[in-house]
C-alpha cells in the first residue's frame, strides 16, 4: 500500500482538485480541495523513503518523487496547511476560481518540494512563480499592479535559479541531487567564475527568501489580494525557499547565518512601523524566513551541533506555516468583517470577535516564542546553536549573530503587542461586527491546535524533523524559560515605551520607494532603447534597399547624382567614375550588412 502511495505525485490530487474546484459547485469544489490535501498529509506520512527511481525527460535524467525527512517534514504540514486555508476560503467567500489558482499554487509548490533533481526542481519553482501570480490578480484593484511586481520579481529571481542549475550541470554533468553536495562552486571562491553558479543560486533563492534589498515584494504584494489569497501566498514561497536554500547549500556558511540574523532585526523594525495589519505580518514573514536561514547557516558548524542547527532551522520554517497563516486568518477575518485595514482605526474587538482573538493570541504567542507554543521549541533550538558562534564577539561574551537574533525577538514580541493592543483593546468599539464564518473558525482552531498541541508535546515535532536521533535536547530547560520570559518582559517594556517614537517615524520609507522607480524607468529606458535601435536599423536599411533599387533601374542616373555630374555631360567620360563606382560599390556592401542584422 505504502509502494503504491509512492507511487502518485503528490502534487497531482491536488492538481486534479485545482481544476474541479473551479467547475464544480462552490460547496463540492471546496470539499474536493480539502480531501486532496488531506490525502497529500497521510501520503507524506506514510511514503517509505525508497532508493529515488529516475526517469528521462527532455533527455535528461529527472527524479520527479524524492522522499527523505525534509520532504516528508514539507509534505506534512504543506497537506495540513492547504486544508485548513480551504476552509478558510470557502468561510471566507473566496470565489470558485480564486481557490483553483490557490490550490494549482499548492499542486506546484509539492511539485517542487518533493522535486530530486534540479531540473524539476526549477520547473516547479517557475510554476509556483505563475501560479501564485494569478492568484494576486484574481482580486483585481490594487493587487493587479502589485502583481506585476511580483511577477518581475519571481521571474527575476527565477532567471538567476535557472542560470545557476544550467551552470551546475556544465560542472558536474548531472541534475540530480545526489550528483553533488549542494550547487556547484562556493562562494568561498569568489571571485572565481567556479563560484558563479552557487552565487547565482544564492541571489535567485534569495528573491523568494526575501534577502534585503530582494524583499521589496514581499510586502508590496500580501497585502493586496483577497484575505483567503494572503493566507496561502504567506506560507509557501519563502518556506519553500528555506528549503530550496538548503538543497542548494546542505553544507551551510556563516554568511547566510549573519544575513539571516540581518534580516530578523530588519524585518521586525519596519514590521513596528506599519499600520496596515498584513503589511506588518508580511515584514514579519522577512524576519521569521532570518531565523531559519541562520539555522541553515549554521550547519557549518559541522557534526551534531550542525545537523541541531538545520534541524531547529527546519522546524522553524514548518512552525512558521502553522503560527503565520493563523495570523493571516486573524486579521484576515478582522478584515473580512470591517472592511477596515488601518488597526489605528479599530479596538475593542476582544469583545465582540472572542474566537478570533483567542486564535490570535495562540497565533501572536506562537510566532513570539512564549513558553508553551510551538515557535519557542524551534527559535530556541537556532538560538542554542547561536550559543556556539564567536565570530564577532560582543556584549557578555555573545556573538553578533545571536544578538541579532534576541533583538530580532524583542522586536517580535513588540509588534504582536502593538498589532493585538491596536485591534483588540486600544479604543471602545464603535463598531460592531460579527465573529468568524464556521469555515474561518474550523480553519483557525485546527491550525491554532497544533500550534498548541507541538508546543507542548514537542516530541511529535522531533519525530518529524531530520537528524533527531543525533542529539538531545529538553526545551524547557531552566535557561530556556528564563530566556523565554526575559524577551516577554522586553518586548512589553519596549512597546510602551517607544509606542510614540514609533508612531512619529512611521512614515519612514523602506528600499521599495527607491527599487520600484528604479526598476519601472529602467525597463521603460530598456524597452526605448531596444525599440529605437531597431526603428535605426529599420530606416538604414530602408535607405539603402531604396538606393539599391534606384541604381538596379536607373544606374546612369544614380551615380550622375552621386558623383555631381550634369545632364549635359558625358558621364562616362568623367574621371570621377572610378570614384562613383567604389562609392556605390561600398554602399552597397553597407546595404547588404544592413540586412543580414
């Protein structure tokens, strides 16, 4: 049974469930949805991790069902996710065809997951970046421009992907994962062009990952879609990327651990800035994407400790799409039910919304790593491995990085009390709306039920996660909760006090007010620059086949004009005809030239 499992891709139910979602009824086509995620859940739980049988495609040797304990750990929670977010859809009034593009999101992002080789792999990232666009512009209005965006962006991101694995393959004369440790080359050599491919494989993984400076889409784009839309977009493309990054980089390197402790504390500054509730949950999704990235990182540290570090690296990432796609419900209904997205203008909602602030307090306590929820078992566990760095010592005898990644935390903890005391309790309702649809409560209660149930009974977690038979480890160690409980009391003691400071600097523009101009007058000079190079050519050309046929018809004519020789005279008899003829001659050699552009 379990062989036959292995057998079905798992991104084809879904694909199936992608198209009748969209011919279906609204009712049958959400319940089709559910059932083929569910079973995509019980197929990554059970599929043995076999020898990867290859196949031809386009020539090549391809593994299109690759199944170890970081396939197995995706597939889980993406079959779990993409359930849960069905019922939020269908809860939620999300059209017929926004859940088919939306469930064709997911059917890609397995595709890609579960991907041996490099070639599918890039296939399926490709068709993650279409798939995920149109589930955008679905909504129309704002998301349409920002779509474009995104779609610039990805398609960026996808070229130098595409450019790093065709330079992968020169070197190493295979696309399959176990051809090699990771891409090809080490940014160890730069500026060697040996390192080119794992350069551009960083940079292209990087844009999904949303590395500083590569963000900008991020949260240009979440906010805009319909409230169902953001729910799945904020959990697929950067998670998966997270994965893609360690494929890529199994062996890991302090640059992507300090970068991603880089992005913790940038993500969580400008997440303090914003009012518009999934303008600040998509910085955060920046931030959270810098703790695992750190945990990838860290795999440099080498033996069980490294392996401690991927592994806390990975339960993060598979934390994150449980803690952050709640906190997308959460406001999602806020904003399905007020039609409000400015959290200056609400309060109060504790009240009247009691199940979606429970939720969001699970959701809020889960991403800040409160004792008792899921995120504090795998932050704590890429912190411990930060314990171990001391690169760039600083304050009591700590590394940059793992301050970095406390502060990252303070600030964590500062934006979900600043985001909860805005929405729920700052004002006196003057508005009344009613609580969560019955598919929006079972979608949030089951996601919020597991970030509860693996905060507590962690060892379902461990059982999931690669390498956990190489070590041991008790998160609710007495460091751990006096750690634990010392960023709570920061993030509190942090909100009230720079509460106005914050507000007098909310305006404060991140890179996107000088990247999207950039990028929007760059393409328009682009495409001005081709289109009146080729209008040249075309009237060089033009010219000269006009002169050509000129001097095929009327010869005697054309080089009495060129040569300045009057009506009256003899043109044969001129000296300058030898000149004449090399004269034309030459511009006929142009013309032809010409044409062969």
């Amino acid at each position: 049974m379990n062989e036959l499992l292995a057998a079905i891709p798992p991104f084809l139910p879904v694909a199936i469930a992608a198209v009748l979602a969209v011919v279906l009824p609204r009712h049958a086509g959400h319940a089709v949805g559910m059932l083929a995620a569910l079973f995509v859940l019980g197929q990554s739980l059970v599929m043995p991790a076999t020898t990867p049988a290859t196949v031809q495609f386009l020539g090549f040797e391809t593994v299109p069902i690759f199944v170890d304990q970081f396939t197995r750990l995706y597939g889980v929670v993406i079959g779990f996710l993409a359930a849960a977010a069905v019922a939020y859809s269908w809860g939620s009034d999300a059209a017929r065809a926004q859940t088919g593009f939306a469930l064709a999101y997911v059917s890609s992002t397995l595709g890609m997951v579960f991907a041996g080789d490099w070639l599918t792999l890039v296939f399926f990232w490709e068709l993650m970046a279409v798939t995920s666009t149109l589930l955008v512009w679905h909504y129309g209005g704002e998301a349409v421009r920002a779509g474009y965006r995104y779609a610039i962006a990805h398609g960026i991101g996808g070229t130098l992907l595409l450019g790093a694995v065709t330079l992968h393959y020169a070197q190493v004369g295979s696309f399959l994962f176990e051809a090699s440790t990771g891409i090809a080359g080490s940014l160890g050599t730069l500026p060697s062009v040996a390192a080119l491919p794992a350069l551009l494989a960083a940079l292209g993984i990087g844009v999904n990952c949303a590395f500083i400076g590569l963000h900008t889409w991020l949260p240009d784009t979440y906010p805009r879609p319909h409230v169902a839309a953001s729910v799945f977009l904020s959990v697929f493309t950067t998670k998966t990327a997270v994965y893609a990054m360690y494929r890529a980089f199994p062996e890991g390197g302090l640059w992507l651990a300090y970068l991603g402790g880089a992005m913790a504390v940038y993500g969580v500054f400008f997440a303090l800035l914003q009012y518009d509730p999934r303008r600040l949950l998509s910085y955060h999704i920046q931030a959270q994407v810098g703790y695992m990235l750190a945990g990838i990182g860290l795999a440099s540290l080498g033996g069980d400790l490294g392996n401690f570090a991927v592994a806390g690296g990975m339960a993060h990432a598979f934390n994150n799409v449980l803690y952050k796609s709640l906190l997308f419900m959460a406001v999602g209904v806020v904003i399905y039910r007020t039609g409000i997205n400015d959290i200056r203008k609400l309060g109060g909602l504790w009240k009247v919304m009691p199940v979606t602030f429970v939720v969001y307090v699970i959701g809020a306590a889960s991403i800040t790593a409160v004792p008792g929820f899921t995120g504090f078992i795998s932050k704590g566990m890429v912190i411990d491995a930060a314990h171990e760095v001391s690169n760039v010592p600083l304050f009591l005898g700590e590394d940059l990085l793992w301050w970095l990644l406390i502060v990252g935390g303070v600030g964590t903890f500062m934006s979900f009390i600043k985001l909860g005391w805005y929405i729920f309790f700052h004002n006196a309702p003057e508005i009344r709306p009613k609580d969560s649809t019955v598919g929006q409560t079972v979608g949030m209660v089951a996601v919020a039920g597991l970030c509860v149930y693996f905060g507590i009974f962690y060892g379902s977690l461990f059982e999931l996660l690669p390498f956990a038979e190489t070590w041991d480890t008790s998160p609710y160690s007495t460091g751990h909760l006096i750690e634990g409980f010392a960023l709570l009391v920061a993030g509190f003691v942090g909100f009230f006090t720079l509460k106005g400071p914050l507000a007098r600097i909310s305006h404060l523009p991140d890179m996107e007010r000088v990247i999207n101009p950039a990028v929007f007058y760059t393409g328009r000079g682009f495409v001005w620059g081709v289109t009146e190079l080729w209008a040249a050519v075309d009237r060089l050309v033009m010219d000269a086949a006009a002169t050509l046929k000129q001097v095929g018809t009327h010869p005697e004519a054309a080089v009495r004009r060129v040569a300045g020789i009057s009506e009256g005279e003899d043109v044969y008899l001129r000296a300058d005809i030898g000149r004449s003829v090399i004269f034309l001659t030459l511009l006929t050699a142009a013309a032809l030239a010409a044409l062969m552009l």
